[in-house]
C-alpha cells in the first residue's frame, strides 16, 4: 500500500521535513505498514491506553514563582537579538506548492 | 425575501490569575522587560519537563462549578502543533480529548429595546472548559521585515470556555461575555480585563434560511472590547447576508476585526484548513480529581484536589448577589444589574443604606441617577468618588428630616463634588439652603411679599 503523493506533500508542508530522496519516501511506507499491524489486534470495547504513564500520579506543583529572570541567559543562544527581544522572520513563510519547490516528490 | 437566521458562537481564552504558569515555575505578570519571566521550559529548551500548577486546576474547577459543568474527575493533556514563532515548542498543551469540565450553561440578560425596564433571561450553552498554555507575544516590525518575540506570556495558564452557537447576534455575544467576566471577577479565577489580555474573544458567525441546514462559518478574531464584540459580530452577520444575497458563498476562513473601519477582513497568515496532528501529551499522566466520596485515605493532602471542598467555598455568583439585593432592598431587578455592572457601586449602596434612614427605594435613585451619572460624565471609577458613601448618606439624612428640600440636596451634591471636605451640613448654610419649619417666620416672609404687591 502506497502513501499517495498528496500525503507525502502535505506531511512535508505540515513538519516541514522533506524526504529527500526514494530511499527516505520507502523507510515511512515501513514504518506505516508495521504501525499497521496494529490494527490486527482486536480492541473492541477495550479503552485506548494513550501512556504508560496512566497508572501515575500527576504531580500537582505549589503555585510559587521559583523560576525565570534568566534573561540573559536565554538570550545568549540567539543568533538575533533586538533589546532582549528575540527576532524572526515577519510570520510564517509557507512552503511553496508542489509545482513551484524543489523536492524529490515532483518526479513521482 | 427569505429571512436570514444568524448563528454565533464564541471560544473565550481567559487567563488564570496565578502566581506562575500553567506548567512552569516563572511568574505571571502583565507588564515586564521582555523575556525577563521566562524560565527554561517556557523557552522550549531541551530537557526541559511540564510541572502541573496545582492553582490552575482549582481555577478550572471553580469556574466550571460556576458555570454548571459536569466536572471530568479524569482528564487528559494533548499537544497541538502548530509552527509560530512565539510558539517555541512547535505544539501548546492544551485538553482535546478529554478536558477537564464539559455541558455547562451560562444565563445572561438582555434589555429589550434598549428599555431597561424590561429585561429577558437567555441561556447559552457551554460545551467545556479546557485547560492550556498561552503563547508569547509577537510585535510584528514590518519596516524592518522581523517579527520580535517575547515569551513572558508563553506558559501561562488559560482556561478555553466554548459556547455553543446558541446567540444570534452580537448583544447577545456581548451580554454573555459580559456575565461571564462577571463570574470570573467573582470567583477570582481570572481578573478577565480584556484590556489586558486576561479575556480574549473568537467569534463563530454563519447565517441560514429558517428550515436549512447551518451555513458556512467564519472565525472572527482580533475582538478586543465587549463593545467591539457586537459590532465585529452585527458586521460579520451582515457581510455574509450580503455576500448570499449577492450569490456570492461564504468561505470557512479565519477574519480579523478592524476596529477603525467596524468591518472584517481576512487574515492573511491562516492558509487553509490547519491540520493540528493532535497526540496524547507522553509527560503528563491523565489529571485525576477527587470529590467527598473518591477521597483517598492515605494520600499528601496537597496533592488532591477535592471537587466538593471547592463547592463549598464558591462565593454568591452575580445571579445569586443580584437576586439578594432586590429581596433585601425591594429595588428593581434591572437596578440590581446596573449595581453589579460596576465595580465597587453594589458596596457603596450598601454602606449608604447602612448609614442613612432614607428607605433603599429612594437611595437607589441617588446612587443610580445621581452619583452614577456624575462618574460616567468625568470618567471616574467608584472607588475614585470624591463624595464617600459616608458624605452621600449624611446628606440623604438631612433630605430624609425634612431639613432641606429635594432641590436643595442637590445643590448641596453639586457642591460635594468639588471634593473640598467641606460636609453637607456646612454647605447647607454656607449657601442658606435650610428649610424654614419655623410658623412665624413663614408667616412674616408671606405677609411681606402680599405688603410689597399692595405697594405696587
């Protein structure tokens, strides 16, 4: 079973990953078929366990201020930075459609 | 013309009001040098781990109790992903699946046809109350082509409240808003100033024909006033009558609000349907809530919360405090409305009534005509009355013993205005505002003015 091309592009648009390559698009068709496998299993009136952590307590912290005022810090791995403000692009700058990038999935 | 049924509905983010954020150690504060309360998680740095803020839960809890919510004794954390910059995860926690109240109602009032005496009670529903991280603030520098970022904001908590599109239009929108933010100030689970951030309001807006199936909706964002609300929602409406009329077709997009040009217009950076890839969040275990009889024996009390413990301790909603007023002072539904409007006036009509023996029938229209009107004109807050519930009641007194008239009191007020210490009673013989009681003396005065008249 084949992941279509229209999948393939929009996880690509989605994580911004790209995939590079046929070995790459082949290695998340395994992964897809063997999470499939899965869907074997008979889970009819069983509730879904989403973690391994369902059994735990969640830890309820104290509402003190205990952290922050690292400003510096924090600042120290930025590559830009305007008076202590980080600095990014001016919002999102989507991928471009299909036709118009360069990516191995142009040619499927 | 077939007529048009509006429908709206509304998602309403309001900040808890906490020390420190939702997950995080680092301070919640609305005004602070940028990047200043942010701690390492907050930043997004590797290694970094979710700490559930224990106040945030009670906040959630006591505000879907308030709002009749069945409250979910097992709720769970999911991320959301999506790509911003002041989103340095790349997802916000945030409660898809299971959050933490759902299928409350809210009733609010409005008045009909501006009358205020004549006042209807509508219901809306709530579908849930969720629990999730704020992002950070973006300043958007479009002459240098760069989006500053500060995440002071990035972790604090916010509670989701969904309403359910039971509205059809924006004094609707507005009037429930408006009760809700009421409840949060009461309960203190959030301050809701929507100046500040603490209250934010997406609007749901689609039209159909009586009969049909509900039209295309669009999200209306960038409300940043109850009164913007009304008009972004009426404006909304109407666009898309408009635009069916015209047989034009309503797209499923995301419009933000311009408050100079009172119209919508459609935001450029939501491209298409947003795919959020929803999963479980692999760091928190499910929240799980106690009430009297879940109690566990042997657990640290700090570490449960009690859903009836909280019951218990809910302050009288504003419902609850109106509906008190009118029976303890006889006023009138709609007074008990405008008292609780604004913040402080129920408190000072009370201390007034306490202090005066002019019956609350007649306070009210002091407190609601005069004083009220006084503070709109000069645009002061009731706290900042430069006539004290202790002056306005000593002057009522004097109104009350028949030592000066209607009239006159008012004058003496007008001077009490002027905030110059001086008290009422002063003021009343300073400008010789006395009401003659003495027989003779009125007597003399008459008899004068028919000596005068013969004379002429």
């Amino acid at each position: 079973q084949r992941v279509s091309v229209e999948v393939l592009d929009h996880l690509e648009h989605l994580a911004l990953v790209d995939f590079r390559d046929a070995e790459g698009v082949q290695r998340l068709q395994k992964a897809v078929q063997f999470a499939d496998q899965l869907q074997e299993v008979n889970t009819d009136g069983i509730e879904p366990m989403d973690s391994v952590l369902e059994d735990r307590c969640l830890y309820l912290r104290e509402d003190d201020v205990t952290e922050g005022n690292c400003t510096k810090e924090l600042l120290e791995n930025a590559r830009e930075k305007v008076e202590e403000y980080f600095v990014a692009p001016p919002g999102n700058i989507p991928l471009p459609k299909l036709g118009e990038r360069e990516t191995f999935l142009q040619g499927s | 013309l077939a007529p048009w049924v509006p429908v709206v509905g509304l998602e309403i983010h309001a900040q808890i009001s906490s020390n420190s954020k939702l997950f995080s150690g680092s301070q919640v504060q609305f005004a602070a040098p940028p990047n200043s309360l942010v701690s390492f998680f907050d930043a997004s740095l590797p290694g970094t781990l979710p700490v559930l803020n224990r106040r945030c839960v009670e906040a959630a809890v006591m505000t879907g109790l308030a709002l009749n919510c069945s409250i979910n004794k097992k709720s769970l954390f999911d991320r959301k992903h999506y790509f911003y910059a002041d989103l340095p995860a790349g997802y916000q926690i945030t409660q898809q699946r299971v959050p933490i109240a759902v299928n409350g109602s809210l009733s609010y009032s409005l008045c009909i046809d501006n009358k205020m005496s004549q006042m209807v009670t509508k219901t809306v529903r709530i579908k849930q109350i969720q629990l999730e991280q704020d992002s950070g603030k973006s300043l958007h520098d479009d002459t240098r082509s760069q989006t500053l970022v500060d995440l002071n904001r990035a972790g604090v908590g916010l509670m989701e409240v969904v309403m359910e599109p039971d509205m059809c239009c924006g004094e609707e929108a507005a009037a429930a808003v408006r009760e809700l933010q009421l409840i949060l100030q009461t309960l203190g689970s959030s301050q809701a100033v929507m100046a500040e951030g603490q209250l934010r309001v997406d609007a749901n807006v689609s039209v159909h024909h009586p009969g049909e199936p509900y039209g295309v909706r669009t999200e209306v964002k960038n409300i940043n006033s109850i009164r913007f609300l009304a008009k972004a929602v009426d404006y909304e409406i109407q666009r898309q009558i408009e635009e069916l009329e015209n047989g034009g077709t309503i797209l499923n997009e995301t419009r933000a609000f311009d408050s100079k040009l009172g119209c919508t217009v459609p935001m450029r950076d939501k491209e298409g349907k947003q795919d959020y890839r929803f999963m479980p969040e692999p760091n928190l275990p499910p929240l799980i809530l106690y009430d009297a009889k879940s109690l566990p024996a042997n657990m640290n009390h700090q570490q449960v919360i009690n859903i009836d413990w909280i019951h218990e301790r809910l302050p009288d909603l504003p419902s609850v405090k109106r509906e008190k007023l009118v029976e303890q002072y006889g006023i009138l539904p709609e007074h008990s409305f405008t008292l609780l409007n604004e913040e402080g006036l129920a408190e000072f009509f009370e201390n007034v009534v306490k202090q005066t023996q002019m019956k609350p029938k007649k306070v009210i229209g002091w407190i609601l005509q005069d004083l009220l009107s006084y503070l709109k004109q000069h645009s002061l807050t009731v706290k900042e009355s430069p006539v004290s519930s202790f002056l306005l009641a000593d002057l009522l007194n004097l109104l009350e013993k028949k030592e000066i008239s209607s009239t006159a009191a008012k004058q003496v007020l007008a001077e009490l205005w002027k905030g110059e210490g001086k008290t009422p009673l002063e003021i009343v013989k300073e400008q010789k505002l006395q009401l003659l009681q003495d027989q003779k003396e009125l007597e003399q005065i008459c008899q004068a003015v028919i000596d005068r008249q013969e004379n002429e």
